[in-house]
C-alpha cells in the first residue's frame, strides 16, 4: 500500500463534494501535469491511502482521507470537445491523460494547515513542503501517519 496526498481546489471540488458522491466515490480527474499524470498512470494503485488537500483557498489544509478504488485509466474529459480538459493531440488508442477513482473515508476532526505541516520538523522533507505546486505526490508512511494525528484522525 501507498500513500499518496491529492491537491483540489475547494470551489471546484472538496472532500464535501467527494462525500455527497453516489457511494461516496468519484474520479479525480484533470490531471494536466506530465510528473503528476506518471505518478497516476504508474505508481497510484487500488487500496492506497489519499491525503484530500484543499489548495488556493483562505487556509490550504489537508482535510481528510479517501482510498483509491480504481487504478488508472484513459481520462475521458481529454476526448470531450465541450471539457476545460480537452486535449485535441489525445486519443482512445494513444491516450496522454489519466484518471484513478477514489472513495471518501474520512473528514478530519481539525483541518491540518500548510503552515502548521511546514512548521513541523517530521514533516519537512514532505513533497508538499519541498515541491507544493505538485497535484499528485507521495507520501510516505511516517508523513501518513503524523497528519492524520495532527488532524486529530486515529491510524490504522
């Protein structure tokens, strides 16, 4: 199993959002990053854990979890004319852009802000501390399990 933290603006989807889904589950999709794209294509399986992170807001925090319930696969918004996603190089038999689906677990008793993870020294070799732009990106267990503490959220 592994871990991974998923970027998401709140006003275009929050971990609410995911939670209102039928069966709690949704497609996260949009991915326009070729290193965030390689680490779903290649590395994102069934079964890892997801840190739900709300970015470019007031406070950006991670506020949840949710698991991968399906691996990868073709995005469809990249063959959708009418999608903001739309890539017109993209094809069925040659597809650039991909999707997992994942399913709502929990939201966090307290959110746990940018700045309380930068300021925690466990947490400062964190890809979100070193390369945050990044909308797709591992965590490793250690990180896994000290921000789902700070969220005052019991590990597993």
């Amino acid at each position: 199993m592994n871990y991974w933290l998923f970027k998401s603006e709140p006003d275009e989807y929050s971990l609410a959002d995911l939670a209102a889904e039928p069966g709690r589950t949704g497609r996260w999709d949009g991915i326009r990053n070729y290193q965030a794209r390689n680490f779903l294509r290649d590395r994102v399986q069934e079964g890892d854990g997801v840190l739900f992170y709300h970015s470019a807001c007031r406070v950006p925090a991670v506020v949840g979890t949710a698991e991968v319930v399906r691996a990868a696969y073709p995005d469809p918004a990249q063959f959708d004319q009418q999608s903001p996603y739309f890539d017109p190089r993209s094809t069925p038999e040659n597809p650039r852009w991909f999707c997992v689906d994942i399913r709502w677990q929990e939201e966090f008793a307290r959110p746990v802000p940018l700045a309380e993870i930068k300021a925690d020294p466990a947490l400062r070799e964190m890809v979100l501390v070193k390369q945050g732009r990044l909308s797709v990106q591992p965590v490793t267990t250690a990180e896994w399990r000290a921000i789902r503490l700070l969220g005052d959220s019991p590990c597993p």
